[in-house]
C-alpha cells in the first residue's frame, strides 16, 4: 500500500528531511532536481503545504507555468502531470515506456485534465521523466 509522506504542516521538507525520509532514494531526488533547476530547463521548485491534500507538495514551473507536481511517499516519489486532449498524440509519439503511455491511457479523467503519474526510485526512470517535462514545458 503506498503511503504518502511529508503530512505534517510544521516540518518543512528541507534536504535533511527529505535525505532522511527518501533513505537510497534521495540520490534520485537530488539529480531530478540539479537537472530540472540547471540548464536548459530552469525550472523552479516551489514547496507549500495544500489543506486539501493534508501534505506538502512540490510545484515545479516554469515562469507561471505548472510544469509538473512532485510528492513524497514511502520509498519513492511521485511526478503528475495534467494534459488536456490535444496533447494526447504528443504524448504517443513520445519515446518513453509503453508502461507510462498505458498507465496515463487508462487513467480516470479529472474533468477535462488527463492525468499522469510517475512513480520514481530509480535514476533510469529520470530519461522517460525529462522527456515527458520537456514536452508538457513546450506544450500549448
């Protein structure tokens, strides 16, 4: 069962929190964040804590723009994304796992918001997760 973390509203997800937390799984965390702050990308990531889902998030832009969301959880972090229809043959034609295509096929809609989520632990997975950021980055 996967359990969400970082749900208490006075501890704010430092380094030290997050190494302590993520265990093996922050180096993963810390080369998703030099690559998405550095270069080309320049992302910002943007902690809060949201009432409504009773933890801290991570929102990672670009300028104004919501790139994607990040959250925390036991062994693992997760990316989501939102896409709208027309951006479904983008998605398709994207070279990434048959796996994350499939997931975010099958995904219950939100509205009019497609979701996609990404469970992260590994630092081959970042190759698929660059290039899904890339794309929604440059997306209308």
């Amino acid at each position: 069962m996967e359990v969400q973390l970082l749900r208490e509203q006075e501890i704010f997800p430092s380094r030290e929190v997050l190494q302590d937390i993520l265990g093996k799984v922050y180096d993963v965390w810390a080369e998703l964040e030099t690559i998405v702050m550095q270069g080309e990308l320049a992302l910002t990531l943007e902690w809060n804590y949201y009432r409504d889902a009773k933890s801290w998030l991570c929102k990672v832009c670009h300028k104004k723009k919501t790139v994607f969301w990040l959250s925390v959880w036991e062994g693992f972090f997760k990316a989501g994304f939102t896409f709208t229809e027309k951006h479904l043959k983008g998605i398709a034609d994207l070279d990434i796992s048959e796996q994350i295509k499939e997931d975010f096929y099958r995904a219950k809609p939100f509205g009019k918001l497609l979701p996609m989520g990404i469970n992260l632990d590994r630092q081959e997975q970042l190759v698929d997760l660059l290039k899904i950021v890339k794309f929604k980055k440059e997306a209308k």
